[in-house]
C-alpha cells in the first residue's frame, strides 16, 4: 500500500524545479517549487512527530485554500495521521462537533478564522488543555496579546524548521482522511476516506482526461470539500502540474486573468454566474453590438463565419477565463445543458462528472473526446455505477469510503451486504454506459395530484435568467409549484439604469419564459421575492454553493404558507 505522500515524493523528485504552488500577498503573487514543498513537508511532519502526534491520531484544518493547507495534509499523511478538514464557514457548533467527534488533538488555523472564532477557540482551549493549536500566520501574534496570555499557542513557523527528529520512512496509514459531510440535511457525517481511495481516484480520472505538468490549476473551492482536495489538490501534485490559489471567489475574474490557468475545477453556480455577466454585459451595447453578438452564437463549426465570431467574439470571453484554459470540470450539482452548449460554442470546453463525498468523489466523468453534453459521463477505471429498480444511482470500487467515523449503522444504511453505495440520486444509463443525473431522491416535489417533479432542473432555469440571482422550488404535497426568488438587483440596476421599473412584473415575466418551457404540472404559479441572498454564513447554501433545501423551507416556512392561501 502507498500513501498519498509516497506518491507526492516520487513526483517532487522528479520535478524538483517546477513551481508546485502559487499564492497572491501584497498585490504580488508567489511560488515555491516542488523541491522546496517537500522540503517544508518534510520538516513539518518530523516536528508534529516531535511533539507527539502518532499514527492514526487526528489532527484538524481549519483555514482557507494556501499553501500551509497543502503542506500541514501531506505532513500530516507522512507520519500516518489522519486529516480533518473544516469548512471556514462552518459555525462555532460545527467545528467543535467536528474536533469532538473526531477525537482531534491538533488543530492548524489561518488568521482569518482564528479573528472570526478567536473568543471560542481560547474558551475550547480552556476546556480542552490538551488541544494543540498551530497558527499559520507570525503576523496576528506579533501584533496581538495572543501568545502572551495563551503561551501555548504554536506558531507554523517555528514547526517547518529542520529538527533533529529526522524520519527515514514515512509511515502508511490506511485511513488517510475524515471528511464530513456538509449536511444538506441532519447531522454531519465523518466520511473515512483512506490513501488508496485518493490515489486511486486522483490516477483513474487523469487516465479518463489526462492532465500535463506543464498545467496551471486555479483552486477557488474550498479544500475542505473533497472535489477540490481530490481534483484541486492531489490531481495536479501527482501529476507535475502547478496550483494557484485565488484569493476568494470575490476576487475570482481578477485572478483568472493574472494567473491564466489551463484548468479549472467548478460548481456549476459559477459558469452559471460568468454566462449570465456576459449577456447583462452584452444588454447594455449598442444596437449592432448587440446583434453581432447573436449572430456569432449561430455560426456552424469549420465555416468562414466561425472564424469570424471567434476573432471577433468568442476570443474576449475565453480572456475571461485567463486565455489559456485547456479546459473546466465541473462537479457538485448538475449543470444547465444551455449552459455547456454556450460554452462549447466559444471554445471553453467544460467536462461534467459526478460523485459524492462517499466516492472520494469522483465516479463519472466525461473525456474531452468523448464528451456527451447532459450527462456526467460513463464511470472511470476501477469503478461500477448501476441503476436499482428505483432509478437510484447504486456505486461500487476502488473509491469507496471506508465507511463513517464510528457511525456504523449508517455505514450499513448507506452500503448494501454487495458492497454497493446506496447515493440517494436518481438517474439512467443510456446504452454506451454514459451517466445522466436526475436529481436528488429525497428532493423530488409530489403534488397533490401525485406527479413528481425534480426542482433543481426548473431552479437552473430560473437561475439562467440575468434578473434571477437565486431561485427555490417548493411546492410538495401541493396543488402547484411556487418559488421563492432572490433577484439579482446588480445586473437589473445596470441593465435598466435610470430607469425605473416594477420589479414584481419584471420577475413575474421572467418566470413566465421559464413557464413556457415546462409541462403544465411544472408551471410556477406563485412567487416570493426575497430580501437577501441565500448565503453560506447563514447555512441556507453549502460551501460548494448547493441551495441547503430542506433547511430553507424549514426556516421559510411562513413565507411559503402564504403563497398556498
């Protein structure tokens, strides 16, 4: 058995002078090659063995996407530990949910979440002695009382200097990792992930879409998610590529064109929210502007009018992008069809694929050969999808979880006696294996008159409209469907600028395109505006930007009760 730093090691070795990480301080942005990561890997993991941590003890992440994040993970796999991620949106229950259950004894933290949690972590610390903290950041200590009146705290610099603890052999672990689950609904799950389940799954999906190391990666989504520490993270350090991490997803346009990165790994939300600017954009040109723009949307591949749309049009929304992407996967949700056939068509090639945190996470993905847009692809090397007699998606292979941290009845509930994982989505293969996703199980709509209808299909749409930032779908145990809608007042404000409008109507005209494309049961009859977006500090999305349904409803309840009398 190998472990993920073993595989790390062979490729750093191999590109000693390559640059591995890229991050942006100061206005500038900074890079280390491999030959110095495995350096600072290599010297974090002797000092965590110098004071104390042994195989298989548990130690916690809790900070945003840097190159501290990488190094501490795999320090922390080379002495045989095992890493607990945590969201930096997870609230202050949350996080000591995750160290309690969990059992962390360690816990590495940025300064931006030690400031947002800083009265909570000395009051656990109080109640806890034994937790250890290691801050990534010198200056917040500097410039604070912090380790005058808390001496314990430990500072990540004086952890990746060479010590006489010198390790020969990293030490294997089978359970590399705890990832839990954001929890659209119920309590968190600790998902045992384990080396083999990363290696794995990192090899089978660059054997279906290779990836080079002469490759950029732009890592946006959070590495406490496990698309992007599996094809954010492992994938491109196994692979010789490089990483760059944004700075946020505020800053996201401005770091794609400074970085010029040949892949990205997204949620759909995001090409969602990139088309909808270019056609709020391409509202407020002029006349011609606005007609050369449709016009090189219906030019055919390989014709002289092609050409001209590309030159003209289509090379400005690749610079969007940096202007070097090769190409985007996409995961997390289903994506809008209308959406990869917009940018298919000016050259941005995105491939979907399909997981969950279960299957570490990648199960189906699409080739850039072979890509069938409207499905997530057939499964990869190692990895067998099925459909049970419900149209539930059954999984089975070398990237299964191990099981859930000391919940083995829910391990039970969610893996049958064959070994296969029951995912809770629906879906259907069509005769060449390929994958296509319906929606979630326990999401489908029942109306009154017994029809089923699966929201997120009828949410992409609304979402595709430039007036629509956010949209839920209710309407269970309903005569109709209604929803609640967050308009995007950014781009009406822009698009209608000093114009006054009724934005009720303007809403209600919009719902009524959607409508137009639906069957008569799907049609929405009623609507909400609301006042604010749905957000991730306020639990109603996860971190990887997935509306938290049913906790929505639960919270909306009388706004919904309204629109039914």
């Amino acid at each position: 058995m190998e472990s993920i730093y073993q595989k790390f090691r062979e490729i750093a070795e191999r590109h000693k002078s390559r640059p591995v990480v890229y991050w942006r301080k100061n206005r500038h942005w900074h890079h280390i090659h491999y030959k110095e990561l495995l350096f600072l890997v290599d010297y974090l993991a002797e000092s965590l063995l110098a004071m104390g941590i042994k195989q298989g003890e548990r130690v916690s992440i809790l900070s945003e996407n840097r190159p501290e994040w990488l190094a501490s993970d795999l320090a922390i796999n080379k002495i045989g530990a095992v890493s607990v991620p945590i969201h930096t949106t997870a609230n202050q229950p949350l996080i000591e949910y995750i160290l309690n259950d969990s059992g962390s004894g360690f816990l590495f933290v940025s300064e931006a979440c030690l400031i947002k949690h800083e009265s909570f972590l000395v009051l656990l610390k109080e109640q806890k002695p034994d937790l250890k903290i290691a801050l990534f950041d010198d200056s917040y200590v500097l410039k604070t009382d912090w380790q005058k009146n808390y001496p314990s705290i430990i500072l990540y610099s004086s952890l990746i200097k060479k010590t006489s603890n010198s390790i020969n052999a990293p030490v294997i672990n089978e359970l590399a990792s705890i990832v839990y689950t954001s929890g659209t609904t119920g309590e968190p799950k600790g998902v045992m992930l384990s080396n083999k389940n990363f290696i794995h799954d990192a090899l089978a999906s660059t054997a279906r879409i290779p990836v080079l190391p002469s490759d950029k990666f732009l890592s946006f989504l959070p590495l406490s998610h496990v698309l992007e520490r599996t094809a954010g993270s492992y994938i491109p350090i196994l692979s010789g590529a490089s990483i760059a991490y944004a700075e946020s997803i505020k800053n996201l346009p401005d770091n794609m064109r400074e970085v010029k990165p040949t892949i990205i790994i997204s949620v759909p939300r995001i090409f969602e929210k990139i088309q909808e600017k270019i056609f709020a954009k391409i509202q407020l040109k002029g006349h011609w502007a606005k007609k050369l723009f449709f016009w090189s949307l219906r030019q055919k591949h390989g014709t002289i009018g092609k050409r001209i749309a590309d030159i003209l049009i289509y090379r400005k929304i690749r610079k969007l992008f940096g202007g070097h992407l090769r190409f985007a996967m996409s995961g997390g949700a289903c994506i809008n069809v209308k959406v990869l056939k917009f940018f298919k068509n000016v050259g941005v090639k995105i491939a979907e694929g399909y997981g969950l945190t279960e299957t570490s996470p990648v199960s189906c993905t699409n080739s850039l050969e072979n890509n069938k847009i409207g499905t997530v692809g057939p499964a990869i090397n190692g990895v067998m999808v099925k459909i049970d007699s419900d149209k539930e998606i059954l999984i089975k292979g070398e990237n299964l979880m191990m099981g859930y941290w000391q919940k083995e009845d829910k391990t039970k509930e969610a893996i049958n006696e064959d070994g296969w994982l029951k995912t809770g989505d629906l879906g259907f293969l069509d005769y060449e294996g390929y994958l296509t996703v319906i929606g979630r199980k326990k999401d489908i709509i029942v109306t009154n008159n017994g029809k089923n209808i699966f929201p997120e299909r009828i949410e992409s749409l609304l979402n595709l409209s430039t007036a629509i930032n956010q949209s839920l779908i209710v309407g269970h145990k309903k005569d109709s469907l209604s929803a609640l809608i967050v308009p995007d007042l950014e781009a009406i404000s822009q698009k209608y600028s000093g114009v006054k409008i009724d934005l009720q109507k303007l809403i209600e005209d919009e719902i009524c395109k959607v409508n137009e494309q639906l069957m008569a049961h799907e049609v929405i009859k009623k609507f909400h505006l609301m006042d604010r977006p749905f957000t991730i500090e306020a639990e109603e999305l996860t971190p990887t930007l997935k509306i938290r349904r049913h906790h929505i409803e639960a919270k909306y309840g009388g706004v919904i009760d309204k629109l039914y009398r």
